[in-house]
C-alpha cells in the first residue's frame, strides 16, 4: 500500500511541475482603488491554494479541538471507571469476614 501512495504522489508531482511549466503566462490581478499586480499564472495559483488549504486549516481548528477535550474527559471518565471496577474486584478478592465469633464458653 504505501508504494501504491508513493507512485500515486510521483504521478501527481510530475502532472503538476508539467502543468506549471505550461502556464508560465502573465497575470493581472485587479484589486480595489486601482491598484494591480502582475505575476506569473503558476504562482497566482499556487499562492490561492496556499491561502485556501491554510482558511480551511483555521476553519477546522475548533472542531477538533472541542474533539480532543471531548476525548480527553471521556477517557478519563474510563479511568475513573476501571478504578472502581478494580477496588471492587479487590474486595470480592478477600475471604468474607465472619459475623461473629462463637467460642466454647458461649456455648457452656
């Protein structure tokens, strides 16, 4: 499995490096009060998948957190569990106590 990812990310790297050598091309960017920017079409595309992987990243930030302190008081929820389930096996453990205590003179 892990050669089958590996050959999978090599034909993936190879189709995108052939894909930024086709699209060397300049691009204006128009953005507010006139102000533009020219740079090549790869690295426009490269810097918006950047921005978006890093907004998703920051999107998915609180669910798992609020996850991970979920887990964190489930498992020790499970701790508190087990201890009580091994002070209770330590009592069934022990040989019972007796009631009482008959001796000879009680019963003369």
């Amino acid at each position: 499995m892990k050669i089958i990812s590996r050959l999978i990310a090599a034909i993936l790297f190879v189709f995108f490096f052939f894909f930024a050598l086709r699209n060397t091309q300049e691009v204006t960017l128009h953005f507010f009060l006139g102000y533009e920017r020219t740079d090549p079409l790869v690295l426009v595309l490269l810097a918006f998948f950047v921005v978006g992987a890093v907004l998703g990243v920051l999107a998915m930030a609180p669910l798992v957190l609020r996850h991970r302190r979920e887990a964190a008081r489930y498992k020790k929820a499970l701790s508190q569990i087990q201890k009580q389930q091994e002070e209770i096996a330590q009592v069934q453990a022990q040989p019972p106590q007796p009631d009482s205590v008959i001796t000879a003179q009680h019963i003369l």
